[in-house]
C-alpha cells in the first residue's frame, strides 16, 4: 500500500500500520468477491489504491471540520466507496452505506465485518425512500455521493437527508462546469447552496477530479425526494 500511504502523507494524513493492513485486507476481498459480483472494472493493485482508495479519502480535503461521532451517508455506496476508507480513518464516525442492489449490500456487510468495524450499517434500498422516512429525513451531518448520477439529482436525493447545516460532497471528474449552472435552481429548491467547489489531483493521473460541497441552509419542502426513479427522469433542472 505504498502509494496509498504516500499520497496520503501528502494530504497530511499519516496511516497507523492497522489501517494500511485494514486497507489490504479490504483489496484482497474486494478482487475475490469481485470475481462472482460485478463491483468494480478496477482491480489492478496500484490502480485501487489511486483510484478508489485515496481518491476516497480525498473527500477529507473538505471535511476538515468534521465531527469525530458525526452521522454521514454514503449514497450509492457500491463497493463502499468512499464511505468504507473514510470509516477506516475516522473509525469515531457513524456511518449509513445506502445501496440498491442485493449482492454489494451482502459485500458490504462482509467487509464490515472482515474489518471489525463498528457503527457502520448498511441497507438495501433507495435514497428517494430513506429520504422520506420521518427517523432518517434531516437526521445525516454528512452525505457522499460518488459517480452515482448528474447533480441535480444527487441534490435530491442527497439534500433532504441532511440536517441544517450539513454537508453534501459530490465527488465528480474534469468536467462539471454545465453540471454545475443547470443544479443551480435545484439547490436553492431543497435548501442547499454551494459551499466549495475543490479540485484534487491524484498521484499518476492528468486529470483533475472535483470535489463539489454544498451546504444545507435551509429545510427540504415535504414533496422531496419524489417517488422512486422521478429525481432521475426529471430531474429538477429541466422541470
């Protein structure tokens, strides 16, 4: 894992020996399970280290104020990223892993427990479900979201599970410019306005990645999220 601790290091983030083999233990399930369920094109041992690992943990760049107990969701978390490498550094957090599809939620239940984490849950479902559930809706300080949809409507799935004051980091790649001007009436909509919007750069790679952070300053109207599979067919922008 030695680029995942050097580019780390870079960040100002020195990993304990118990985390660097946390993190091999987590590559070497994640090729097994990915044999038998459709988890990641990328497999290769440098390349996960860059491209999943730290570039989740290229999330903390942003959260640098973040709680030690705070409760964050990972929206779409697949593979457990970036939700999984995050628990693993900041092991106080309290973290929700929202994914839609049977198998990964069973990997994600396993790596769990292969890593003898504690306070992490993961549920099959969707974000347009939990969203309206009255224990979950404005309860998260933190939500991720990453490569899951455009963001207009990550806003929507993502927004109404924040409470005032809390964040929502979009990990996105080069080009976000248009994604950006057409979100703009679909943030101010379901409370949110834009924070930060950060560019990382990962060892080995020319192109930049972006990290969009977008602060809830004012409470979802009860109509959001809509029914499931709405926010992607129509999404608030183009309303």
């Amino acid at each position: 894992m030695e680029l995942l601790e050097a580019g780390a290091e870079e960040w100002g983030l020195i990993l304990t020996p118990d985390q660097v083999e946390a993190f091999e233990r987590y590559y070497q399930q994640l090729v097994v399970w990915n044999e038998r369920v459709n988890l990641t094109a990328i497999t290769d041992y440098e390349e996960v280290q860059i491209r999943h690992f730290l570039d989740s943990l290229s999330c903390l760049q942003v959260l640098t104020d973040l709680a030690p107990e705070a409760r964050c969701i990972d929206i779409g978390a697949g593979a457990g990223f970036p939700g999984l490498p995050l628990k693993i550094i900041r092991p106080q957090l309290r973290l929700t892993l929202l994914e839609s599809t049977g198998k990964k939620v069973r990997f994600l239940e396993h790596m769990v427990r292969k890593l003898g984490l504690q306070g992490v849950e993961s549920i099959k479902g969707r974000a347009e479900e939990l969203g309206r559930r009255p224990d979950r809706r404005e309860s998260y300080d933190v939500a991720l979201a990453r490569a899951v949809a455009q963001l207009p409507v990550l806003l929507e799935y993502a927004l109404p599970l924040l409470k005032l004051g809390g964040v929502f980091v979009a990990q996105k790649g080069m080009e976000i410019e248009e994604e950006l001007e057409v979100a703009g009436s679909a943030m101010e909509v379901l409370g949110g306005r834009l924070k930060e919007v950060r560019e990382v750069h990962l060892p080995g790679l020319e192109e930049p990645r972006h990290l969009v952070v977008v602060e809830k300053v004012a409470p979802t109207p009860q109509k959001y999220p809509r029914r499931v599979g709405l926010p992607g067919k129509r999404p608030l922008a183009s309303r």
